[in-house]
C-alpha cells in the first residue's frame, strides 16, 4: 500500500522552500488565534502527519468559493490550497475527467475509508429525490450520503452549503438544503461566506490536521476564531458609527471621507465574519475599506434577509414591508380604532344625558 | 389576609377603592420612563437622525452615548419588570395572579362578554375584582410582558455580542441561533417595539377617557393608588351568566 505523503514532503516536492513553508505555518497559527508557542506544534504536524485526502465536491452553487480558493493571491495560500486537494479531486481544476475522475474518487474515498475529509461547496437540492443536482450519474443528494459514509469530517465551504445563500433563496425551487442539514451523523463545519476567506478556510484544515478535531465551534457550527465576532466590533470606520456621523448616499461627503456606512445598509453590525481582520487578497482591503457596506453575505439565508442596502431585513411576511413601515401601520391602526371608539363613547353618553334630560323634562 | 383585605373610603358621592399599592405605583412610573428612553433611543439606533457637525470623530459620541443610554434603561426596565413579575404573586388581591386562569372555561367567558361589552361601548362594572383588572385587561398585560420578555432577551442577546463568550452572551447567546441569526433578532426586536407603541396608544388614551368621561379614576389610580365607583355601586358576579336583556 502506498504510503500518504505528509503535507510537508508535498509542497516541498511542489518547489516550495522550506522558508516559505514556515511562513506559512507561522501566518496560520495566527489566524487560527493559537498562541505562538504552537507554532512549533503546527509545524511537526505538516512535517509529520500524513497529509488526510480532501475531496472537494461541487453541487448546486456558482464556483466562487472556488475562485475565491484559487485566485486567493497570496502566493503562499495558493500554493499551500493547490497541494493540499487539487491531487485528489476537484472538478474545477483537476485533469482527469468523465469516468475516469469519478473512479478516483470512490476508489480513493475506499482506500482511506474514515480518514479522508470532505469540502462541501454548495448545497443539495431535495425536491423531486433530487433530480436538479447531478453529478456522475448520481443526484447530488445520493452523492453526499455515500461519499459522506467514509469521511473523517466535512467541511461546508461557503454560504451555500453551511446556510444556504442563493440556491436556498425564497422560494427554493428545488429545495435546497445546506450539508448539516442532510449529514448529521458525521462532525461538520461550517464555513460561510460568500464567498468564504481563503486563509479561514485553510486555517481550519490546518487546525484540523494539526490537532486531528475541528477547532472549537460556536452555535452554528462556525469555527469561533473567524466567526466569534462582528465585522462591526472589528470595523475601522466604527469611531465615525459611535460618533453619530454616517454616509447619507454614496459619493456625499462622508463617503468620500470614510465614514460609517450604517444608514446605506451596512449590515457589519449583525454579521459574523473575519473580513474586518484577516481581510481580502493577502490582506489588503475588504468590502467597507472600499467604501462598500457589509452585506452580511455569511450570515444565514442571507438573500433572505432582504433588501440588500438596508440594515434592518424586511419583515418576511407576503408583499415584505419594512418593519418601520409594518409598525408605523399598527400603530396607525390601533390610534384610528382606539380614536373611533372613545369618540363613539363619548357621543353615546352625551345622547344618553340629553335623552335623559328630556324625560326628566317630561315627567315634571 | 393583610394583603387581600379592600379598604374603601366613602366621600360624599362616590365610594374610593385602594386598589395600587405604592410598589405597584412606583415601578409603573419607572417602566413609563425607562420605555420612553428606550423607545426614543432605540429610534436613533435604527435611524441616526443627528449627525455632530466635526469634520473628525474626535470627542462625538452621539451614537455611542444612545446605546449606553439605551442599555442602562434597559437594565433598569429589565429589573423593575423582574421586581414586577414577583409581586405579581406577592402584591395585593388586584394584583393577583391567581386571577389568571386560562385553562378555565370562565375565564374565556368573561373575556369574551367583556370585548363585546367594549364594542357595543358598554364599559360595565362588575366583580370586585375588576376595580384591578378584567380579564381582558390581564389577558393584554400578560402578553404585554411576554413581549416585554422577548424584547429583553432579543436586546441582551445583542448586547452580549460585543464580548462573545462574556456575562451577557454566555446568559443569552442561545437567542441569537433560534431566531437564526442577528438580523432577524434586529428585526423582532425593532416590531415589538411597534407593538408596544401600539400598546401604549391604546393605554394612555383609555385610561384619559375613563378618567375625565367615566369618572373612574383610572389616570389618578397611578397617583393616589385609589379608583373610584358610584356611590351605592355593588358588584355582580359573574354578568355573563345572566341573559343580556
Ligand atoms: C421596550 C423596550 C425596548 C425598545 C422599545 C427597544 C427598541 C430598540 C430599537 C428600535 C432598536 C434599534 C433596532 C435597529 O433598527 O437596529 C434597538 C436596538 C437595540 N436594543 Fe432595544 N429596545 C428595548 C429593550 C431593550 C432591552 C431590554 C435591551 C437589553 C439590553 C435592548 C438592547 C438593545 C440593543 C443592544 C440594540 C442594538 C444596538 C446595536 O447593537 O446597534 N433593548 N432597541
Ligand atoms: S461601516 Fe458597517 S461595520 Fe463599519 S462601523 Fe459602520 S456599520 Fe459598523
Ligand atoms: S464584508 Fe460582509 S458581505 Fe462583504 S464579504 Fe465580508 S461578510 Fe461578506
């Protein structure tokens, strides 16, 4: 039996030097919030620990997880992503086709039956057993549940397949579900974002293979090192938020001075994500640097918390209505038919005294 | 019964009722207060409608003085609501909790005869008990206070989140999955807000129209904890048994 590569003798053999190597381990080990004491740690595992095969499974989504994985231009992460799956199965990318690339895949998933890991990207669609998401021959739904059998741990790369993003969007067609939804019998971690940051998803492989558990998890099964805080409580611009000064409308002054952008929907304060930290293509910028608001792409059914460009989701009820425009109605509401009934008490005991007065009137 | 014991002061014309003890009457006007700075500081939250004239952030804190303001209140609400809860059981015979019995057939009977009594614009007197609350009025308050509840939870979940993993988030962190995320815990809390507005219109206007048209000092109850009803007036027990005539 052939033996697994370590993670190590891989990019070595790939050209990478062993510089770059520890470049590597050290810029994780602090994205992934360990101390530095465990760089050492992180170091012997890649070193020594046969590297775990990943299968990277596309279903329904729009590859930008993907892209975001391969054109993540830090050379280092890019590399380090390519050699750690690309050998074992990734459509996007890889050479083999047709039936040859399925017969690697299930002979491989075989051969390392309970130590290989699955990357998710995109979520399975249940409707009619599934028929809208095939691969190989099989729906997307059969696919996940047999490939799904043997895996150490799945990972759900992106919105779509930890939450559900654009192809569980209102009114879902096809009924897609996200993974953790149809796997429950297998450790899954999510990881959204649409896309996801390549250094958090490579972080929590690293974490994985490093320490052989998932890194500790919050509710929604987010590794909390990346998802444990708001873009918010992280956001530069969050001295102009807690001054009162906001953007009114894109390209007024306050946008060309960087303030916060709140008031044209920024949806920082209720999304958790590491864009405000680990940020965008080898850290140089992210979404509000760029005088963008957050449009809290990785939070749960994000389409869903519609409209875009508006801090506050609409109210998902027929017709959607802001809360502000629902609420106003009630309140409305309420003080027109509180007003119709107190003025019709009032006239009611005012006819009754004048009727009253008149019998009076009579009967003397 | 100390507690359950009805002191009545009989003036020339009417007949007095100590129905509001002073616990009652104290912790009413602290919510009146506490809902005002919420609701008008949880307005600013959601749409900043001043903006400092600096060029810089330096030395403005607009927004970050309405959310301190707007969790201090919510502190405060929150602790007099609890102090309320208590009292609802410890407090006086109008108080009661006891009266609160959903499971009863009564208790829909009289619900339901006492809406129709306010639709045809009746405003009918009856048991004693009622100088407190009818059964419709405790029907509204108990749902007043479990939005209140939801209000709390929604608002201390989000506190919590400024240090995750901290006092608040470890005691209502759990908030935030169920409701599957912040910005539907935003919205929740911003509708019930508008359902306590609409509460609070109805309430106040009420309770201004029972006191100067219906003489039955609802408005002043809040003050002097004393409701007033005819002279000679005697309660009815159950009025909807009886057939309407
Ligand atoms: C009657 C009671 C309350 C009312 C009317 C009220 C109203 C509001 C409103 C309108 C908002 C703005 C929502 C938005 O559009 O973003 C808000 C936000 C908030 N409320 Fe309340 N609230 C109440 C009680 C509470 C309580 C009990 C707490 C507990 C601490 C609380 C904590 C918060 C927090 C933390 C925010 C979000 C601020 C932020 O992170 O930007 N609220 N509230
Ligand atoms: S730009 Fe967005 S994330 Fe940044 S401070 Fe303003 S509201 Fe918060
Ligand atoms: S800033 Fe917000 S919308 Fe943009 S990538 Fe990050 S989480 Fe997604």
């Amino acid at each position: 039996m052939q033996v697994q590569e370590t993670f190590y003798e891989e990019v070595r053999r790939k050209g990478i030097s062993r510089r770059d190597f520890l470049r590597f381990c050290l810029l994780t080990t602090a994205y992934l919030g360990l101390e530095s004491t465990m760089f050492s740690k992180v170091v012997r595992a890649l070193e020594s620990k046969p590297r775990p095969p990943i299968y990277w499974l596309n279903f329904a989504a729009c590859t930008c997880c993907t892209e975001s994985l391969i054109r993540s231009s830090h050379p280092l992460i890019s590399d380090v992503i390519l050699s750690m799956i690309s050998l074992d199965y990734m459509e996007t990318i890889q050479v083999a086709a047709g039936h040859q690339a399925e017969e690697i895949v299930w002979e491989g998933m075989k051969k390392n039956f309970g130590n290989y890991i699955l990357a998710v990207e995109g979520s399975v669609p249940t409707k009619d057993n599934g028929v809208y998401c095939t691969v190989g021959g099989m729906t997307a739904l059969e696919y996940i549940k047999k490939a799904s059998r043997g895996a150490k741990a799945i990972i759900s790369v992106g919105s779509c397949s930890s939450f559900g993003c654009v192809t569980t969007a209102h009114p879902n067609p096809t009924g897609c579900k996200p993974i953790y939804k149809i796997i429950t019998d297998k450790p899954v971690v999510n990881i959204p974002g649409c896309p996801p940051i390549a250094e958090v998803i490579v972080g929590t492989i690293v974490h994985l293979i490093t320490f052989d558990t998932l890194p500790e998890l919050d509710a929604l099964k987010r590794p909390k090192v990346f998802y444990g805080q708001r873009i918010h409580d992280k956001c530069y611009r969050r001295a102009f938020f807690d001054a009162g000064m906001f953007v009114e409308k894109f390209d007024d002054e306050g946008a060309r001075k960087g303030w916060c952008l709140y008031k044209v929907g920024c949806r920082g304060p209720v999304t958790y994500n590491a864009c405000s930290v680990v940020k965008w293509n080898e850290g140089t910028s992210f979404p509000i640097q760029s005088g963008h608001p957050c449009l809290g792409c990785s939070e749960p059914d994000y389409w869903d918390n519609r409209p875009l460009y508006q801090h506050v989701a609409d109210v998902p009820l027929p017709g959607f209505a802001t809360a502000d425009e629902i609420g106003k109605g009630f309140a409305i509401g309420v003080a027109v038919a509180t007003g119709a009934h107190l003025v019709a008490s009032i006239v009611k005991k005012a006819t009754q005294k004048v009727k009253e007065e008149k019998k009076e009137q009579k009967e003397e | 019964m100390q507690a359950n014991q009805i002191y009545r002061v009989e003036s020339e014309c009417v007949t007095r009722y100590y129905v509001w003890d002073s616990v009652v009457r104290v912790s009413h006007w602290i919510n009146v207060i506490a809902v005002g700075v919420l609701i008008f500081t949880g307005f600013y939250i959601s749409t900043p409608f001043y903006r400092p004239t600096a060029d810089e952030p330096f030395g403005a804190t607009v927004m970050a003085t309405m959310k301190n303001l707007h969790f201090l209140f919510a502190v405060i609400f929150t602790l007099n609501g609890l102090f309320r809860a208590y009292w609802f059981f410890a407090g006086n015979t109008y108080r009661q909790w006891f009266r609160f019995h959903i499971w009863k057939a009564d208790f829909w009977k009289e619900a339901w005869w006492k809406l129709k009594d306010y639709i045809t614009l009746r405003y009918t007197d009856y048991e004693l008990h009622t100088l407190g609350h009818n059964t419709l009025a405790t029907l509204t308050y108990v749902i007043v206070f479990l939005a209140a509840s939801v209000q709390g939870l929604t608002g201390f979940a989000m506190a919590g989140k400024i240090n995750p993993g901290g006092f608040f988030d470890t005691l209502f962190g759990w908030v935030i999955p169920l409701f599957g995320g912040e910005a539907n815990v935003r919205m929740i809390h911003k509708m019930i807000m508008w359902g306590i507005i609409g509460f609070m219109i109805h309430h106040i206007s009420f309770v201004i129209y029972l006191e100067v048209f219906r003489e039955k000092g609802m408005l002043s109850s809040m003050i002097t904890g004393l409701k007033t009803r005819p002279l000679g007036w005697e309660p009815v027990e159950k009025p909807w048994e009886k057939k309407e005539k």
